[in-house]
C-alpha cells in the first residue's frame, strides 16, 4: 500500500461513498472569508499571487523554446506578464515517453495515492489559486475560490473515485483450474495488468480554467497516462499552479515530473492540433467551443475523445405557486458570473397568454417584468452585485453582448438593457449587466444557439406545451447542460422530465432559493454526452474505464515471484 | 424486482462473484455425451435442426423482402436451404423503433431477467444449436457443442454480469440538501435514468457464430438498446436460432420482440453497410477481419464500435523440461478446429540453435520434428481426429492451404504437409490436416499476417531475444489474440512477460496438459484492445459502460410520485 493512498485513503473512502448515494458533500471550504481561514492564509495567497505577476512562471519543462504569455485582467485591463513555457511538441513528448514505463507500472493504488496529494496540495492554494482565476477568467473573488477552487477539486476528486472503482473492479491475481476430458486438472496462475492507453491532452477553457480539468488530469494520470495541459491562452495562470503541484508532487513520490506538463500557447499559433493530432496522444479532454468539440469528436478516430461543449440551456415556466421565488431563482442564474457559467440559463419559455400563479393568471409581461426587475433586485448592491456578475473575461463577451442589444433595440425588443456596473474594487473592470430580450418563434436564429454572456431571451411560445417542444427540441439539436421546468402540475412537470430525457438532457423541477447554476460533484451527473453539449459526463464509468486496458499473464502452475 | 430477475439471480449472482475472483466456473454444460444427457435430449435436439432444413426458418419480421440463405454444410456439401428473411433495412429500422421507448423506460433488472431468460433458453437448444454450428461453421459436433454452446454462453453471462455491474453503480434515486449563504436549506429529490444510446448492430463471424453473439447481444440488449444481429451468410442458422428465443422470450414477457430481430443477407448483397451507416445505429459490434474491422474503428465517428478482428498468434519456445508435452500442447492448437479459431497459434518462434530440454540441448530441426509428430500423434485415431479438427468452414481456406503448400514446396520448406483426412461420419467432408512450413526472418511476408487455416511456420529466428522481438513485433503491428512462451527460465518468462505487454498482447506461459486455445470466461480478459486484433475486450467494465448514458432530473422539496 503506497504512503499517499493510505494517507488520504478517508477522503477517497468518502468521496467513493458520496458518489454511490449521491448526497451533498464537499471535500474542501467554498467560502473564503478570513472569518473562517483567518487574516493569514487569504493575505499569503494573495501575495502569492502577487509574486507570480510578470515574471517567468517557475515551471522547468523539456523541450522549452519560447515563453508566452498573454494574459490581460479583466478587472484592471492590466496585462498579468506571467511568461509560461512555449514547447516543441516532440522534445516534449520524448520526454513525457521516456517517464511512462515506470507510472504505467506503478500499483493503482500508488497512482490515486499520488493523485489524491495533488487535489490535497492544490486544495491549499486555494487563495492563489482564486486570484489567479479572477484575474484570467473574471470570476469575482469569491466564485473563484468556490468555484474555481472547491468545486472544481471536488470534482477532481470524485473522478478519480471513479478511476480507482474501474481499476478496483479488476482484481491483481487469480488461481484458475479444472479438468480437461481425461487430461489431469489443469492449474494456472493469473496475472492482471492495467494498461494505460497513452498521452492525454487536456484542453481547458477560459471561463472555468479548472473545472473540467482536474476531472479529466485526475481520470488520466491515476490511469497511468500522463497528462499534458493545454490552458487557453486567457486563463493560463490557474492551469500552470496546477502544473507545478503536480510536477513538485511527481518528483517527491519519486516519479518523472514531465508526468504532467503545460503546453502554453498563443491565440495567434496555437498549440492544441499538433498536441491532439500526435500520434502518441491517445486520449483527448476537451472543454470549449461546440463546433470544435464537434470537429474533435468527429475526426480522432482510434482516440478516446471526451468533450464538454455548451448548448443554449432553457427554463420553461409553466406555473409556479410564487413568482417573486421563481423569477429571483432565475434571474440569480442569468447574473451569475455574467452567464459566462456551463450552466447559464439563457433561454426562458413563457406561455404568450402568461402563467398560473398560485391559481390566478399573470399575463406574460407581468412574468417577464418579474424577472428583469429581480435582477435588478439582485444588482442592487453594488457589493453584492459584484460578487454575484464578476466580469466579462473577453473583449468578445462584450461584442456579443453589443451585437444583440442593437439587434433587439432596432426592434424595440428590450425587456432589460445591459450596461456596465461599477465594482467597487476595480473600477477599471470589464462588467456588463444582463441584457433581457423579447422574442417569439420567429427569432430562432436568435436563440437556437449559444450566446456567449450575460445575453437572454423571454420567449414567448404559443402555450406550455409549445414552450417545451421548443425548449426540448433546442436541447436536442442545439445541446443543453442543464434546463429547468417550473410547474406546479405534476402531470406537467412528469410530461416535461420525459421530453427533456428524450431530448438527451437532465432537468431540474422548481428550483427556488438556491443559485440554480450549481452543479453539484458527487450528485449531479454533470453533461449527458446524449445532446451536442459533449459526448462525456464528468463523471462516470464510462468517463474512466477506458483510459486503460487490461492484459494478462497465465501461468502453468504456479507464477514465478515477480521479478 | 421483475420476476425473470429473481428467478435467474442466483446464476447472475455467481457471474459476478466468477469475474470478481476469475476462477474457473461454466453456468452450462460442455459435454454433449449422451451419458450425461440421455439418449432423447441429443436425439431431440438433431430432430429439431433436422426439420428446420429445406424450409423458410420461422422468423417473422418486419420488412421481409425476400428470403435468402447459401449456407452449405462442410460436412456433406450439400445446401442446408434454409431460408432466412431479408429485411427493408428502413421498414425494419422503423419498427425497431417503436420498440424503443417501453424497453428503454423497463428497469435494468428487467431487461437483465429477460437476458438471463434468453441465455437460459439458448442453454435448452444446445443440442440443435451444435448441429446447426457443425453444419455452418464446419466445427465438429462436440467443439460446436461446447465451444460455440456453453463456452460462448459463459461469455454472454459474463458481459450480462458487466453490464448489470455497471447500471447497478448508477442509484435510481438521491436525496441531497446543503444551505448556500443566507438562505435556508435547499433540499432536493434527485432521479437517475439510465438512456440507451440508440440501435445495436452485431455482425457475426462464420467459424464462431456466436462466441461474441452471446456477449454483444446482452450488453447491448441488457442497456437498453434493441441489438440487430447481422450473421454471416455462411453461418446464419445458429444466430437465427438465438434471434428465435430473443424474440419469443420478449414476447412471453410483454416486450415487442422486434427489439431483436436477424439481418439476413448474402455474400452477393451483403446488408451490412446500410445497417452501420443508418443513422438509429448507434452501436456497432463486429467480429470479423482485420481489415474491415480497422475500417469500422476509423469511420464510424460518433458511433460506438467495438470489435475483434485476428492477428498472427504466435508461441516463443525458450527451454522446456518436457519437449513432448510441449509439442503436444502446441501441435493441439494447430489442430483444433482446424485453426480456424481467433485463438489458434500460427507462428512458432524456435532459436536456430535449438532449445533446452531439461538442461539439454535439442536442435531447431529436431523440436520442429518434434512438433510435426505430436500433430500426427493428435491425427492417430480417425474418430478423435474428427472431433479434434472439424472441417474447413469455406473453400476458400483450403485455398489458403492450397497457396502456402505451393509457396513452401517450390522452397522445399514443407516440414509437414496438408492433407485431407477421412472424417469416420462424413466421407464428403471438407477436410486438412496441419500444414507446418519451415520458416526465418526472410519470410516475414508469409508470417506476417493471420493465414487463416491450418496452416502454420516454425520460425528459426536467431536466438531466443530474436524469437521474442520478431513474435511481439508482429504482435504489436499485426494483431494478437493469445501468445504462448515455453520456458523454464524464470528470467527470460519474466522478459517475455514485459515483452508481450508492451506489444499490448496478453500471454501464457508453459501450458501444457490442456487445450492451449482455450480463452476462460470470466477469467480471462479476452482480447486487450492493445493492438491489431481488436479495439475491444469481451468482457470488462468498458465492453458496457458507454452503452447507456445517465440523465436526471430534480425536484426542489419532494419528488412528485413517478407517473
């Protein structure tokens, strides 16, 4: 039994456990308040962080050519000048090669023991870690570190349960024996050894720097591939701790740190096709956009390719026995993180004759009113507003954003316009309000796809029915993560469940009271792979049990000790 | 609990204990002896299959076409003229469809009674199925009646046992609640359904019809998703016989039978294609050769396919103690079922030097005399030689015969020639015995490559290292399926061990005393998706995992009761 594995054996006991019946719980702290953690360890983070800015990133990797680096902050519009480590591909790669013989031989158990200290040790730079993605992804401070930081490694963490479950599930030895017609008994001993496939290339996004990639670091390399990291250009700086955790972490287990490695890049000559397309890459994580995601499901045969897209998310609001819950439930999503969230409501169905309310009906415009003012409502205070939208990561959010308040003013289809908030800390930050716009039908165009910010529309369908044959048959053809149905008639709310399943997605019912955008590890199965919004759900067994393979040794009697 | 379910759990409950522990254990019966069966059971079963000759086989479909069926006996080349329907690829994919819904909403414990029940009537109609086998894929009575019986039954059960495994680590229900910030406690009833990924697809080979059949038909089934078997023109009896008791067994239990139905066609017009290609498939499982089986792996993007194709089965012989017992345990396989199985060893690795024999040396021409006379040995007696070798199943591998004999007596390389042997039952047989051909690394073209036959090469490579790096190379480039070394050198075992794998080839090691082709369900993981011969293991945890998908749904407070 390796030293880490029994070390963290609990947390990964734990983790085992809250994925089979799936109850909330949570491996690390979501708050950052210094209330909880003291002065300290919030302040050392952020000098920390602070130490890192404009410099090289202390990352000593094979194969270096050049260093990179293009980070700009969306709160002060300042570049970070953090230069990361530009590699030749195949220097990189030989180097990576020479290290896998002795983790592919590594126990499982030494694997998920080495993975485990690494969540454990980025679970301490949770405040650098929060700065980081603030500054790359725009999160404000405190979605950063919740998050960025504790959900993501709680994520993490419940991937590689499902690892060790796959590797578990196939035993180490076996004793075999039984009589073949009149030949005596014939006895053998049975060797199992896992397999792992090759290189894995995690491409991260920018919004959600780490969310998906220590899901997809942890399934791999407890697997025995090693990992290379392939951060967007935007939001490196969170994927490159990452790195050096893992690398320091490698080296002190006493394996190869090139293990895992950053594959930092520029938007003007990306790196990603000669990483994905190397022979020696036999697994793809990827995070990002659907028509790429797409390419990449299509075109790598003889490659496992697990992708986590977008899709345009959808409520539908058939009834609701308290409008003012519903419309604030709603409106919280369409604010968060300025609907730069996977999870992102963007597209709201409301019957064009309007909605039961606790018996009595509320015209459509009364309903869209509701939601637009409890947005404002949740803006109100610039504290908390600031808190709840963080920024916009990219220049590109806003055009988007720009593009369809011009689109929607030329029709007078404003419900609520965007503008900018003032955040109290950073006045220089990149921020924009929702904007609300009124559709029917006949603007699919509009919203038959991903619009990338904090960019909605109210639709108003024809009845509840036509509001769900819109909802679901977008979720089908155009994807969705998560989608929501609030009714307060059950044979509605069965109706509904089955056409969102039919459609390939999950569906929450009558989320009030909490932010609707959460996903929770261990609970939700996160991404169904049965809509365009990617082929993966993280996680899963099928996310894990085939990074490796499974070959064996028989033997005659019995199997000489190994050597 | 469905009643199928619990009938057959103590069945399923010891698959799943055998594949945890991988011991040696049937759930049928391998012996077709009247003295274990009576006389009537086997008379019966003969009965039975004699009376489906000369006839339409009674199987109504949708979409019937035409009736098609060329099947000739190997035995008495004769027609079987049995004739099978041939389906309007669309008509049928339509009424498959309409299937779908009350399979995929049926609960996992009932699709997998009903795949118990299935296997358990297919176990009833052993005797006929070995007729129907005998007279297709050419293998003798008992060998069809064991290996493509109970054998390739024990390899339904166990992906069955998979399959159950990983839709029972999916809870059909949560409740999880956490308090965020200021608000209360938000409590939810979570829901998980297990979704189906759409149609499967089985395409059978001709010398096993139904040793993948077995285990692709209940993971695909088992998960919800309606399986097409698509047999072999030249063997599409006994599929036809399995397709028979799916679909009555669904009827019997209230599902639409179509949700298993046979694609018959010939080798003129052959249905595959259209099938794969129908956008409803969404699974593709293929037995077959190498060169479709790589064209179905690279172009079927957004399809799982799973398959086992051949490649060039090799044994390394080192050093033994017992020179016979070795000979004899290598000639077997060059025998069995005439070495048309996926198992059956072709290239055998002998230093130029000769061997170690119990501390000896045996010269190369000497062990090469050695094996040559054990095959004869295992021809001896006219009625074992029958039931060790069968037939040819097809022409066309006595034409392989045919092309090395020519190739090899123009060298004078013939170390034991082919020939047809007198099988005691059936004068008209198609039969050969064991061509050995004289082989070195010059040769590599011949060996290079599955020769599918009898025919075989006692390769004289420069030493021992060179007999292992030309068998794993090959393994590693051509495909393997098993691999054997002889060696009583505890070190050298250890190297070839590492060897085979890192070819991505499993290995055994000093078999003897038994037949060496045989592949053990639930112990041995048959085929590694590590080279060639397949990107499939039949059975682990990824043969089934990714045949269904998970969406889930979740109400705030309370779900209300299912529909």
């Amino acid at each position: 039994m390796s030293a880490l594995f029994t070390k963290h054996q609990d947390l990964l006991t734990k983790a085992l456990d809250a994925c089979s019946h799936r109850y909330a719980w949570s491996g690390w702290p979501e708050n950052p308040s210094s209330k909880i953690h003291g002065e300290e360890k919030p302040a050392a983070g952020l000098a920390r962080f602070e130490a890192l800015l404009g410099q090289d990133f202390p990352l000593a990797q094979p194969g270096e050519v050049a260093r990179v680096g293009e980070e700009v902050s969306p709160y002060t519009g300042e570049p970070l000048g953090v230069r990361y480590p530009r590699a030749d591909p195949e220097v990189l790669f030989t180097a990576i090669n020479s290290a896998r013989p002795a983790w592919a031989a590594a126990t499982p158990e030494a694997r998920v023991g080495v993975c485990l200290e690494i969540l454990q040790r980025c679970g301490e730079q949770l405040f650098e870690n929060a700065h980081a993605t603030m500054h790359t992804s725009g999160q404000s401070y405190v979605m950063a570190f919740a998050g960025s930081g504790a959900n993501a490694l709680d994520r993490g963490l419940e991937a590689l349960a499902y690892a060790h479950k796959a590797m578990q599930d196939v035993p180490a030895t076996a004793h075999w024996e039984r009589k073949f017609g009149r030949d005596g008994v014939a006895s053998l001993d049975k060797r199992y050894r896992l397999v792992p496939r090759g290189i894995g290339v995690v491409i991260c996004c920018a919004t959600f720097p780490l969310w998906n990639t220590y899901p997809a670091l942890c399934a791999s390399l407890a697997t025995g591939n090693p990992v290379v990291l392939k951060p967007h250009p935007a939001a490196t700086l969170p994927v490159a701790l990452v790195a050096r955790v893992c690398r320091e972490v490698l080296a002190e287990a006493g394996y190869d740190p090139n293990l895992v490695t950053l594959a930092a890049d520029t938007r003007a000559d990306p790196a990603t096709l000669p990483l994905i397309q190397h022979p020696d890459t036999a697994i793809i994580d990827f995070t990002g956009s659907p028509r790429f995601g797409s390419w990449l499901e299509q075109n790598c045969p003889g490659k496992q390719v697990y992708t986590e897209t977008a899709g345009c998310n959808s409520v539908v609001l058939e009834s609701t026995d308290d409008l003012q819950a519903t419309a604030r439930a709603v409106a919280h999503s369409l604010c968060q993180a300025s609907a730069q969230m996977c999870t992102s409501v963007q597209n709201i169905h409301v019957p064009a004759a309007g909605v039961r309310v606790a018996g009595e009906w509320v015209p459509h415009a009364e309903v869209a009113a509701a939601i637009c003012s409890a947005v404002d409502g949740w803006l109100a205070d610039p504290r908390a507003a600031a808190t709840l939208c963080g920024t916009l990561f990219d220049p590109a959010v806003q055009s988007n954003v720009d593009r369809y308040r011009q689109l929607a003013a030329a029709q007078q289809r404003i419900l609520r316009d965007s503008a900018p908030y003032e955040n109290p800390g950073f006045p220089a930050a990149r921020t924009a309000t929702p904007l609300v716009i009124a559709a029917s039908e006949d603007d699919r165009d509009w919203y038959r796809e991903e619009v990338f910010g904090p960019v909605s529309f109210i639709i108003a369908n024809a009845d509840a029915e036509a509001c769900l044959r819109d909802a679901t048959g977008n979720a089908r053809d155009c994807g969705a993560i998560t989608s929501h149905v609030y009714s307060t008639d059950a044979e509605f709310l069965a109706r509904a469940v089955d056409a969102y399943h039919a459609a390939g997605a999950s569906v929450a019912c009558n989320l009030t009271g909490m932010p609707i955008n959460f996903a929770a590890a261990y609970s939700d199965f996160h991404v169904t792979g049965l809509n365009p919004a990617g082929n993966a759900c993280l996680a899963d067994l099928a996310f894990v049990s085939n990074r490796f393979r499974i070959v064996q040794s028989k033997f005659m009697g019995v199997a000489p000790a190994p050597a």
